[in-house]
C-alpha cells in the first residue's frame, strides 16, 4: 500500500511488524532450556516390574523382547543393580506352575510359596530397596481370573476380598514394603488395610490399582504370568473399567483412598495420561501410572524394526508421565532408563 511504500526503514518499525513475545528466546540454548524445565525425571521416579519363576518356568517371555523371567538367583542379581542404579522400587510378579494352579488361586496364601521366599530373597541381599508386591489371584487360577468364580460364573466380589485379604497379609509378614491390589474388587482396599492394622503392620503401604481399566494392552503380560491361555476368550470386563469412562476413575480413586490406600494407580499408562492428571488435580495424593506390557511391547517392535529411535522415544513417554501428574512411573523399561539418566 501507499504507506509502506513511502515509510522511512530508518525510522524505528511499528511493534505490530514483529512479534510482541517470542517464545524461542527460551529455547536457544541447552542451559536457558534446563532453567525452564517444568517436569524432571529420575530413576527414583522408577518402578521395574519383574517376573519371578522357577525350573521350567523361567526365561525369555516372546511377546516381551529383553523381559526375562527370573530364578531367585538372578532376581537378586538383578535387584542389586537396580538398587546401584538408585531404581525406586521393584514390583514382583510371580510365575507360577499349572499343577500348583486351582480354581480358588490357594497357592497365593502359601507363606513358603514363591513371591514368599522372592519377597524374602531381595530383603536379604538389598534391605533399602523397596519392594512392591502384587496382591491378586491371576498367577495362581485355573481360569486366569483375578479372584474366586462365583456360582453364576462371574467373579465373585465378597469372597475373591476374604482371599485378597490374607494374600496381602502373607506379603506382608515376607516383608513386603508394599502390597498392591490389581484385581478391581470392591472394598478391598479397607479389608486389607484392616488385616494390616489388626497384624500390627502399620508401616505397609498400599499402592491401589485404583483406576485399572480392562485393556487389551495386557496381552504380553498374560503370557509373561501364563494366564493368557488359562483365560482364553473370557475378559475382565465385570471388574476392570470401561476404557471410555473418566468420572468414573475418580469415584474409584475417592473410594480406595477413604478405605486407607497411599498411593492409587492408573492403569494402562500412554493413552490414559488424561485420567492421570485429572487424578493428581483432583486428589493432590501419589499418584504412579503404569506403562504396561502392550505398550512396551508396541515400543520396542518399533525400535527393533528401526521406526524409532529407541533412547529418544523411551525418555519421552517416561517424561510424559511426570509432565501428566505421575509421581512414580512402573515401566519394563526401568533399568535401560535408569542407566541412561546416570551417564
Ligand atoms: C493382573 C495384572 C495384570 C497386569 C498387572 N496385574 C493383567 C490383567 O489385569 O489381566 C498387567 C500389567 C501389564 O500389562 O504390564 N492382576
């Protein structure tokens, strides 16, 4: 137009002609980018799962690339890193043979079975690692449920609680520091917290799978435990929740935090960073997040495939976690990113 035709360059320009805030300036260099970083992440931000079995049992899970199941031997090895690596905590799945499997998950409640003397092995070799366990009866049914079958075939809520009770307070007696139910029942987070008291275990933590949604993303998991094929096509779906609720995650997180948890779960961990955060905004309690067997199975066939960048793809989705309110993160991942984080 005729005036900017006519308009002096020397002449200071007009602030319209540039932009008033430009957000570039904090990202020129690495050092002004570190002092505006919101959101860190650390190995004690890490939880490793591990899977723990014995005989034939043990060794490499397919459809979980790098995941081993573990003897106790190598359990504790691997602990020992973990703990050198200043890991967070390890979470113990056990493995548990077909023939000692019933349709009531029994073998959970054996204080000389495998999570048991898995609980007591790592104690001994590494007493400042925090060791979680899982409280739930899918390694040990016949039928790969979480809890007792009822007479109409469905899960059975009151009786799977009476089973999940003493199954928390057997983990805890091998000196578990946390027990954590995955199973979705009602009220179970007050009868354990109950069991605990009345046994005089005061300082074990609950860490509630509060928001556990039934997900088809637990698939390598199920074959890790060997529950897949003991579950065939049946789902979980009477417990675990609708993938497509939200309200009904914090009614759950507010319920096992009245019954006594500390700590309360989303579960699976990438496509549900929306729960995630609404959780830590609304509760303001810990929160972890768990980036589950599909999704690191889905990760690491894109890295081996070449369409990732492993350590970059890795280090972003732990750090989402954080940035989406989680306060510890339970990843598969856990050693090569704590390995990582301290070079
Ligand atoms: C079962 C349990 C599951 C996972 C942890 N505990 C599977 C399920 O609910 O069927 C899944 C973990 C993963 O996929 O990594 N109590």
């Amino acid at each position: 137009c005729a005036e900017s035709l006519t308009s002096n360059p020397l002449k200071a320009p007009s602030p319209a002609r540039f932009p008033l805030t430009r957000p570039r300036r904090l990202r020129q260099s690495a050092a002004i980018r570190a002092l505006v970083r919101e959101t860190s992440l650390s190995a004690g931000h890490l939880i490793q799962p591990l899977f723990v079995a014995e005989g034939a049992e043990k060794g490499a899970v397919a459809s979980m690339p790098g995941v081993v199941r573990f003897d106790l031997e190598e359990l504790v090895r691997e602990c020992t890193a973990l703990q050198a690596l200043g890991v967070g905590c390890v979470a113990l799945f056990p493995v548990i043979p077909q023939a000692l499997k019933n349709d009531r998950g029994d073998e959970a409640l054996n204080p000389e079975g495998l999570v048991a003397r898995a609980i007591k092995a790592v104690k001994q070799a590494c007493p400042q690692l925090t060791v979680m366990v899982d409280v739930a009866l899918d390694p040990f049914t016949t039928h790969g449920h979480d809890g007792v079958l009822g007479a109409d075939g469905d899960v059975d809520n009151d009786g799977t609680v009476e089973m999940l009770r003493k199954q928390a307070l057997v983990n805890a007696r091998a000196g578990a520091d946390i027990v954590s139910p995955s199973d979705m029942m009602d009220g179970r987070i007050g009868q354990i917290r109950d069991v605990l008291e009345r046994d005089g275990q005061k300082n074990t933590l609950i860490l509630s799978y509060a928001a556990k949604y039934a997900s088809s993303f637990y698939g390598p998991f199920r074959d890790a435990v060997g529950s897949a094929r003991n579950l065939g096509k049946a789902d979980k779906r009477t417990y675990q929740m609708d993938p497509a609720n939200t309200d009904e995650a914090l009614r759950e997180v507010a319920l096992d935090i009245a019954e006594g948890a500390d700590i309360v779960m989303v579960k699976p961990g990438m496509p549900y960073l929306d729960i995630v955060r609404r959780v830590k905004d609304t509760f303001g309690v810990p929160v972890a997040a768990y980036q589950v067997s599909g999704e690191y199975a889905m990760l690491r066939a894109a890295i081996a495939n070449g369409w990732l960048d492993e350590r970059g793809a890795l280090m972003e989705a732990l750090l989402c976690f954080r940035r989406a309110g989680a306060d510890m993160i339970l990843s598969y991942y856990a050693k090569q990113a704590a390995t990582w984080l301290a070079e």
